[in-house]
C-alpha cells in the first residue's frame, strides 16, 4: 500500500525543493544551505522526484527541472493552488474508500487519487466504471457547518468538474443532483458521491468522490449507459492539470458555501426543463424551476411548488 502523504516535514521539504528547481538551476550545496538539510537529504529527494517521474537534469549549474511527471502525487501538488496533498494509487478499489479512512484517521484536506478503480460505486450503490486514464478522486475535508448543509459540496463539486472540462473545450453541464453531463445529448462525463459524518449541529468530515471519464478512449466506456470522456470530446488533454482546476475551483468554492447555488445554476441543465423524480415519499414530475441551498431541487408540478432534497431525476424529452 502506499505511504499516506501528508502535511509531514518531509513533503514540505520536496515541494520547498521543487520551488528551489522551479526558480532555475541551483546546486545541491545551494539547496542544502537554503533548505537547512544535508546534501545527502538533498539528493535523496531528488533522485525521489525522479523515480517519480520529473526529469532533473544535473550539471555544472546544478539542476535543472526539465519536465514534470504527466500524473501522480507529486506531479498535481506541483504548482497546485490549493491546500490538499495528494496520495496518489495507480489502481485502487475506491478512492472514497480510502478516504474514509484517511478522514477517520483524522485527516483533513487530503486527496486519494487513482488512475483506476475496480470496485467505484455511485448513488445508489451502482457500479461505477473506472479505467485506466479517467480521474478518479476523494477528498477529504472538515467544514465548519451544521450537517443538514453538506449536500453543498456536491454541487461545488459538480461546478469544479464542469468548469475544468469546459476550460479543456468541451460543452459540459450540470444535471441534478450529482451528474456532469455533455452537449444536448446529456451524455454522462462526471458523477460526484458524497459521504458525510458528524452530528446535527456540525459536520466532523465530508469525504467528496468524483469520478470523471477524461483521457479514457471511446471502447472503454461503460456499456448500456450514455456516457463520454474529455478525450471522446476533444482529444487527450492534461490529466495533471484538469485535476488541478477541480481541487482549486473546490476550494475556492468551499470558502463561501452560500455563493455554491449561484454557480450551480450558471452551468444547470436541469432548470427549465420538465423532470420526473423518484423520491423516497414518491415521484414527483413537472417542471425543473430552482435550487435552493444547500442543493434542493424545486419542481413545479402545475399545482404546487415540491422541494426534493433527494432524489434520482430524469429529464422528459418534449413529445
């Protein structure tokens, strides 16, 4: 199993080295003296980084960071604007399990990253497709709210998936409650998951999936479900940097959760469009007219205004 990274000595040590190699060529003696560690601590965690994958070149001037690695740990925490480290898997059973985990462990903005799943989940229990290429992540986060204010996060993820693939060219929008959908076909590119634990009056962790198709080929897909990758759209993109924009656009979202439903509504396809909705109490149908915080949907059904806060929502092509 990999080693957990954390906000440890060590990590703080490697991302102080990267800054160091980011300013241009420095020599290990340089490094050592800026960093107060041993030329041998020094070359440790650069021949690290190169096992890693970055390309450190070395010479008269010192060395040089020629190229960063195209995914993992600590090539996303490279010139990433946000405060999570990452824990990076090549293949894993669920990310959300893990970070489960992680968040009982008692840690807090942290990332579990894979570049596979075998046993992803979704609402309602259903088998998520994985494969190899997609971004498949859980992180875990300690916001001081009341519980009944979780589902939020949900849709400030949904909005950080969405605005990362528009950004890469594609036509990405939001279906409620947890679906990132592509063009008018609604094709299916993201799905969120959220877990929370804690009691009434505040939240002790939220552990958020998400579970984007990006550089995963056409084949690979999920048979019988309507879905789509970034790289079906518009070819293979960044990985490091698609995972970038949705941790620091969920971040950036989580500062202020009361300005999350605005953001939501800008990308929603749901609004405006005639919906049926099995809810636990029953299925309600009529028109899709708001979300109100933290993340019900308000449907219109020609006699009365119904708030859902849970539910699986179809949209109704028109006849």
């Amino acid at each position: 199993m990999p080693v957990a990274v954390d906000h440890s000595r060590m990590q703080a040590t490697r991302e102080r080295i990267l800054d160091a190699l980011d300013a241009g060529p420095t020599t290990g003696p340089a490094m050592a003296e800026r960093l107060d560690i041993s030329r041998a601590a020094v070359w440790k965690h650069i021949e690290q980084l190169r096992e890693e994958g970055f390309v450190i070149e070395s010479d008269g001037d010192g060395y040089t960071l020629v190229s960063v690695p195209e995914f993992g740990a600590s090539a996303v925490e490279y010139g990433l604007d946000a405060p999570f480290s990452v824990e990076y898997h090549d293949s894993i059973d669920s990310t959300n399990r893990r970070a489960r985990e992680l968040a009982t462990a008692g840690e807090s903005d942290v990332v579990a990253l894979a570049d596979e799943q075998t046993g992803g989940r979704g609402r309602l229990d259903r088998a998520w497709s994985s494969p190899s290429g997609g971004v498949w992540l859980s992180l875990v986060c300690r916001p001081a709210v009341p519980l009944a204010h979780a589902p939020v996060f949900t849709l400030a993820a949904a909005v950080a998936v969405t605005r990362a693939a528009r950004e890469a060219g594609v036509d990405a929008r939001i279906k409620w409650p947890n679906d990132v959908v592509v063009g008018d076909q609604e094709q299916k590119l993201a799905g969120i998951l959220t877990e929370v634990e804690g009691e009434a009056d505040r939240v002790e962790w939220v552990v958020v999936g998400i579970g984007s198709n990006v550089n995963v080929d056409a084949a690979a897909l999920p048979e019988g479900v309507d879905a789509t990758s970034v790289q079906a759209e518009v070819g293979a993109i960044d990985r490091r940097v698609f995972t970038q924009r949705v941790l620091e656009t969920f971040d950036a979202l989580r500062a202020d959760p009361a300005a999350i439903v605005d953001a939501w509504a800008e990308h929603a396809t749901t609004l405006g469009k005639t919906v049926r909705v099995e809810t636990p109490g029953g299925v309600v149908e009529g028109e899709a007219v708001d979300v109100t915080f933290p993340g019900a949907l308000v449907v219109d059904t020609g006699t009365e205004e119904v708030t859902i806060t849970a539910g699986d929502c179809e949209h109704l092509r028109p006849a």
